[in-house]
C-alpha cells in the first residue's frame, strides 16, 4: 500500500510527527545526562524510576481512554499537554530561572502525555487501514520513527549543550502545533457500538483493575511468562540506550578527534559523541531491520532468541572496555546487531504461542516486557556510582546472558507442549 493511497489522517500524522519526532531527539537522550548533573546519578536513577512507574498506569488505561473519549481527541489532548509541559521544563532550565525540580516534574508530564497519545495513534490505524495492509503502514511509522533518531540526535549534539532551553521551547511549538493540525486536518475513526456505552459507563481504576487481572490469567502460561521474564532481562540492556550509556559517554569520552582531513579535524566530546553513537543506532535499524529480519527467518527462533541476548551481552563488554569514539561505534553496531535479531520475530511468536480466541489479550501482555523495563533501567545510573561503571556493565552482562538461558528454557517448555515452531 502505497503512501499515496493512505487515509488523509494517516498522511497527515506521518509528516506531523516526523517533525515532532526530530524535535524531540534533539534533547531527550540527553536527558538523563541533564539529571544526573542536576541531582546526581543515584537520586536521578530513583527520580527517573518514579517518573515510568505514571507512564506505565497512563499507557494501560490509554486504550481505555481511546475507546471512550476517541482516537482524535486523546491526539490532540496529549500533543497539547506534551507540548504545554515542554514549554515548563524550557521555562525551568531558562536563563532566568533554574529549577531541575520544576524540570523533572514537567518532564514526567510529557511522559504521561506520550503514553496516552500512543495507543489512540495506534488504534486509528487499525481504524482506517485493513487488516493485510497494516504491518506495511507501522512500518513506514517506525522507519520514520528511527530516521528521526538519526537525524535528531546529530542535530541535538550540535545544540544541545549550549541551546537547551531553545530546544525545549522548539519542541513545545512542534507538539502544541501537532495538535492543532490533528484537530484542523483529521477526523474521528472511533467506531460508535451499541454496546460502547457499557465501557464508557466503567470507571478508569476497573478498566485497570480488570487488565491487571487479564494479565495475571495469561501469565499463568509458563511458556508466556518465561518470555516475559526474558524479556525484561534481555530489555534491562538495550533500555540503557538512554539511561547509562549517554551518562557513561559523557563521563568517559574526552575530546578527540571523531576523523581528520589534512590540517582539519572534527573534535567531539561528552554529549556530542553520544549523539553519534545514538544516530548511528537509528540509522542501521532504519537501514538494516527488513534485511536482518528476513536473514534471521531462515534459522530456528530458539537460536535468535538466544544469540540475541549473548550478542547484547557481548556489546555491553565492548562499550565498557573503551572510550574511544571508534571503539563505541563498534560497540553500537554490536548492540543494534542484536536489537535488530530478535525485532522481526518476537511478535510472531507471541501470535503463535496465544491461544486464538486470546491473541489480542496476549499482544496487550506481551508489551510488560517494555513497561516493566523501562521502569527499572534507570537504576542502573545509581549502581554506577555505588558499584562503578564496570562493575554496572557486568551486572548488566549477566542479566542479558541470563535472559539467553531463560529463552532457551522458554522453548524447551514450548516443545513440550508439541507445538510446531522454527523457521
């Protein structure tokens, strides 16, 4: 399905975001350099923790509240509220008023906001586009999601440092003009039922009381709930793509030469070389992630699954072992190596491991494993100073090399079982 032939809220939301996206790259992997400083690593490591546990409760009623107030207006309610809490936290970091305090505050607002703007932007897909063409347009999404991560991070290393209250305000004009476009350019795509107004009659804290419960059901699956375990080890690794490793680069890379052309060199330090490293990260997954995929269909997912998580742990030796720019280039690649593996191929398990009539039940829960680690990464930056960096990598090697034992003993539960899997 060819761009041309989308929906016009599909079209609008593509180049909408993508504007949004680059301004938001811009500074957010800097953020938790920016509190560390601010609070120091071990208060920032449990101030970071607090702010996720919000976004998590706020992206499970998300559905909820798409459903009962529509796709459209939860758009536009969270790209205005996202918006109105950069432009506090540009306010907070101004050259008239410093206030980390007011800063995190309004950044764990955005947070909130971005967690209930996601699963109504999804939802409208599913609205709009039929089902055998929707993976085809969450891909162009999530391409122009990762060229947004190379080319914000570039931008941000350049400005990022001396103009952080500049980008925060940019950032609250993109999103608070997102919204406006949402409201002016699209329409509402929320189904109207008969039986809608059951849902719409239930309170928020029963609809999380009830998914709460849903999960506790499924998780009852043994197969299920090694790969959610694995899955939140195996995420406490590439987590730290924006809680230790901008923290650890910043502290360790000095300034040196990035490459030379006759009398000239490009010098980077600090945050401008972890804003290479992380544009280097988005431009290989945007680059690479349809190739690896289809390379890692032709071997059994057991071996993916497993290879993936040794293939992180390997990464995390190599980043910990340098400080030359280089050699966390490799390490990068490395890292997104093993990113890009397992990308392709960890929903189709979950579809073949759901029992039909609860497919969707178990995509809802299959997602734990990103909400569960984004709430404990951040205590890696703590550990950094209670332990060290190396001594933090290591934890992290073996967490990733157990995670690999897990998804092995994952499958060997999933064989019992006499289903058929592979490749």
């Amino acid at each position: 399905m060819k761009i041309r032939d989308w929906d016009s809220n599909l079209k609008v939301r593509l180049f909408a975001e993508a504007a949004m996206n680059i301004t938001y790259w811009m500074f957010f992997p800097f953020l938790s350099i920016y509190f560390a400083d601010e609070f120091g690593k071990s208060r920032a490591g449990f101030l970071l923790v607090f702010s996720q546990i919000f976004s998590v409760i706020a992206n499970l009623l998300g559905g909820y509240c798409a459903d009962r107030f529509g796709r459209k207006r939860m758009m536009v309610f969270s790209s205005i509220g996202q918006g109105l809490s950069f432009f506090v936290f540009g306010a907070a970091s101004s050259p008239w008023l410093q206030s980390p305090w007011l800063g995190f505050i309004s950044f764990a607002f955005a947070g909130i906001f971005g967690s209930l703007y996601w699963p109504a932007s999804q939802a409208m897909v599913a609205d709009v586009v039929d089902e055998k063409q929707r993976s085809g347009v969450f891909a162009v999404f999530y391409t122009s999601l990762n060229i947004a991560v190379v080319i914000g991070p570039l931008l941000g290393a350049i400005f990022y440092v001396q103009y952080r209250f500049q980008l925060l305000l940019l950032a609250g004009v993109v999103c608070i003009a997102l919204g406006f476009v949402l409201t002016k350019w699209t329409r509402e795509t929320a189904p109207v039922s008969k039986g809608a107004t059951s849902s719409v009659s239930e309170k928020w804290y029963d609809v999380l009381k009830n998914q709460l419960k849903n999960y506790k059901q499924i998780i009852k699956d043994r197969t299920f709930l090694l790969f959610i375990i694995a899955g939140v080890l195996a995420g406490q690794t590439f987590m730290q793509l924006d809680m230790l490793l901008p923290v650890y680069i910043k502290d360790v890379v000095k300034e040196q030469s990035l490459f030379s052309i006759g009398g000239w060199s490009h010098i980077v330090a600090g945050e401008q070389a972890f804003g290479i490293v992380l544009a280097e990260n988005g431009f290989l997954v945007a680059m690479f992630t349809v190739a690896v995929t289809k390379w890692m269909s032709r071997y059994y997912e057991r071996n993916v699954f497993v290879l993936s998580s040794i293939v992180y742990a390997l990464s995390l030796v190599l980043f910990s072992q340098t400080e030359w720019i280089w050699g966390l280039i490799l390490a990068m690649a490395v890292f997104t190596f093993a990113e890009l593996m397992g990308a392709g191929l960890q929903q189709s398990f979950v579809s073949k491991i759901a029992p039909p009539h609860m497919r969707g039940q178990y995509f809802a829960a299959s997602s734990l494993r990103f909400t569960i680690s984004r709430t404990i990464a951040p205590l890696s930056i703590p550990m950094t100073v209670w332990i060290g960096y190396n001594w933090t990598f290591f934890v992290l090697f073996i967490l990733a090399l157990f995670s690999a034992a897990l998804y092995w003993l994952m499958f060997y539960t999933f064989e019992k079982k006499s289903l058929k899997w592979g490749p």
